[in-house]
C-alpha cells in the first residue's frame, strides 16, 4: 500500500516541487478571496 511519507529523503527536484505547489495554493487563495471580496467582507461584518 503507497504512504503519502517518503521513503528517502526528498530531492533537490522535491523541495521545489513542493515550493511550486506552495506558492500555486497561495496565488489562487489570493485570486479567490479577491474576486469574492463583497462575499468574504459580508461574512467579516455579519
């Protein structure tokens, strides 16, 4: 059965894999909570 744990230690390629992804995650976070602000700000002052 596959673990999501890494059996060796990451590789250079890794980390920045995960640096990609990282930063994806937060660019549409950011685009959503932008293109949604009336929504979000509802919520905040409910």
């Amino acid at each position: 059965m596959a673990t999501d744990e890494p059996s060796e230690a990451d590789s250079p390629l890794d980390d920045v894999m995960a640096d990609i992804r990282r930063e994806l995650v937060r660019r549409v976070a950011t685009a959503d909570r932008d293109e949604h602000r009336d929504i979000y700000d509802a919520l905040e002052h409910e």
